[in-house]
C-alpha cells in the first residue's frame, strides 16, 4: 500500500490543537447543489467537482452515470478505507494492503409507493474489507472496531442524523 505523503498522525494532531484552542473550529459544513438532467439524472456540484447521476433504463433513466444508492455506496467504501488508514496509523497496525466491497439490497416496492411497509432505501447492506499485513487477528479487529466506531458515511446509515427539508416555491 502506498505510504501517507503527510502523517495522518500529524493531521490528528493539528486538529486536536486546532479544536483546543476553538471548539467551532470542529464543524465543518460540507455543501452540494443539484439540478435536473435528462429524465431522471441530476448534475451535482459538490465545490469545484461536478457529478453526474442517473438511472438505469428500468427506473427510468440511460444509465449514463451511477445511480445515487451507487454513490452512498461509494460513500462508504471511500470513507471506509480513508478511515482505514487513518486509524491504522494512529493505532500503530501496519496494514500492507487494504481493499474493500459492499453491496446493498433494494425493494424498489419502497421507492414507487407499492407497499407503505417497505423502506425506500436499502433493506440491508454488506461490507467486506480485506485487510493483509504482519500483525494478528485480534489487532485488526482492534482495527475494525475503531473503523466501525469513527467511520462518518457508516455512522449516517447505523446513527440518527437529522435531516430538514425545505421546500421553497415561486
């Protein structure tokens, strides 16, 4: 695996000084704009990236681009080896290679109103990270369990996050 250009230990740090000295310098406001594209699709704008979401033919779209559970799926993985690594170095676990998968189960029954008593959104989600190194089973365990625990995209599916919506007309 690729070595930290910058210590994520050294990033830790920073910020732990950072956040003693300012409380409000902890939250961080992240933003994205959406605007309709083809029949079903959105351009996202997420700062200087732009992302584009569609659907496949079935749900109504020309499967130009990932459908979004496909980008919380992305969401995931990223931020879960991200999280990897970070912890990973603050917990002194050398990992020599990292790879992760998920997959998610969908009724789409949810999604089109077909039965009130199934969720919309994923029914059930599966994540399998591969993990290789010297270290023990028991010491990547450790791992996972900080992972599991400080993972922010895994904490916005297993938390309650509160979420309002606004809807503004003219």
């Amino acid at each position: 695996m690729t070595a930290s250009v910058t210590s994520l230990n050294a990033i830790t740090d920073a910020t732990r000084a950072a956040v003693a000295d300012n409380p409000a310098a902890a939250t961080v406001v992240f933003k994205a704009t959406a605007q309709p594209e083809g029949t079903v699709g959105s351009e996202i704008a997420l700062g200087k990236y732009q992302v584009h979401v569609d659907e496949p033919p079935a749900l109504g779209g020309q499967h130009t681009a990932p459908n979004p559970v496909e980008y919380y799926l992305a969401s995931l993985l990223s931020c879960q080896v991200v999280t990897y690594r970070f912890w990973a170095e603050r917990l002194g676990i050398q990992v020599d290679s990292l790879s992760a998968s998920a997959e998610g189960d969908l009724d789409v029954r949810g999604f089109f109103g077909l039965d009130d008593n199934v969720r919309p959104g994923f029914q059930q989600i599966r994540v399998t990270v591969n993990v290789s190194g010297p270290e023990t089973a028991e010491r990547y365990q450790e791992l996972q369990d900080a992972v599991d625990a400080h993972c922010p995209v895994l904490d916005l599916t297993t938390g309650t996050t509160p979420v309002s919506t606004q809807l503004i007309t003219g």
